[in-house]
C-alpha cells in the first residue's frame, strides 16, 4: 500500500479498511488476499449476512452484492466474497478498473437478523430493510436508500427484485442494518 493509500485509510473503520484491500488487491492483481491474523473478533468471530456497495465520486452506483444469511464461516470472509463479487460481478456493470479505484466510496451494510413481519404498518423504510418472500423467491431492499419513502414502495422494488407479481402473496420480513461508509 502507497503512503497516499495509507493516509485515505486512517479513520476508516475496520470493516472498510478490510474492504477496500480486499478490492484494491483483487481489482488492480487479480489477487484474492488472506484474512489477516489481527482482524477483530468482530470479524472474524462471527457470521453475518452482508452487503458491499460501490459508488462513483458522483454518488451513482457502481456495483452492489450481498447476502441475506451467511455463507462464509466469518463476517471477514462473507465480506471478501461480497466485495471482490460487487467489483466484478455485478451483472448491472462492467467490472471495476484500476484506474477507478481513487474514484470511488465503499460501504458496508451488516445484516441483523430478520423478523417476520404481519403487514406493511410494522415496516418502516428508513429504519428496517425488508425481505419479500414466495416459495423459494426471495428480495431484499436495504434501508434507507434515497428515493423510498414508504414501506409500499419499498415492497414493490423489493417484489420486482424477486419477481413476485404485485398480487402474488409473500411474506414479509424486516431486518435492521450496521451500516459503515
């Protein structure tokens, strides 16, 4: 890492750090890097669902991958995954260049577990995201995204993501995220 990569990296929290390496290391070599012996017990001592978003310097979405429940055997691992998949693998974009990396936000959202919900009055977009289920479709929608207002709304990207047709029933599930930038 350069002294100017370095310096970005102060203040970031872990999660992030750890995040942007994983990127850094396998945008610009193709390399898929260990997890480091001195991460937190917070990383590597428990699993999490979790989602990796990439944006440009103007706030547009560059690449976003996550899981509902965890894959991997540690939030560490379940974020190298998610990361190196949202840099190269988002099929919405081409993969991530080198010459981007400088350009670009990272952020982390960790899932909390999530809860079955009755109806649309239990969810609140800002403070909940939602899972939509129908057999074994399944959506998800973070919270707090710009542009939801309202749990309906909500609901229906989440609905378009999973492609359940509005009038096909679904249970419902709202979860809470740890949200890192």
């Amino acid at each position: 890492m350069s002294g100017q990569e370095e310096q970005r990296m102060e203040g970031k929290s872990e999660i992030i750090r750890w995040v942007t390496a994983v990127i850094g290391a396998y945008v610009k070599d193709l390399k898929i890097i260990p997890v480091p012996e001195d991460l937190s017990e917070a990383l590597t001592g428990r699993k999490a669902g979790a989602f990796v978003s990439i944006h440009t310097a103007d706030h547009r979405l560059r690449g976003c991958i996550g899981t509902i429940e965890p894959t991997q055997s540690s939030l560490a691992f379940e974020l190298r995954s998610n990361a190196i998949a949202a840099a190269t693998r988002d099929p919405r974009f081409s993969p991530i260049e080198p010459e981007e990396l400088d350009h670009l936000t990272i952020s982390v959202d960790v899932l909390g577990a999530p809860e079955s919900v009755e109806n649309l009055s239990d969810l609140d977009p800002k403070e909940y995201g939602v899972i939509v289920e129908n057999g074994f479709r399944r959506g998800l929608l973070l919270p707090d995204l710009e542009g939801v207002d309202t749990a309906a709304m909500q609901v229906a990207i989440a609905r378009r993501k999973a492609g359940i047709g509005e009038n096909e029933p679904v249970a419902l599930y709202r979860f809470r995220v740890t949200r890192y930038h």
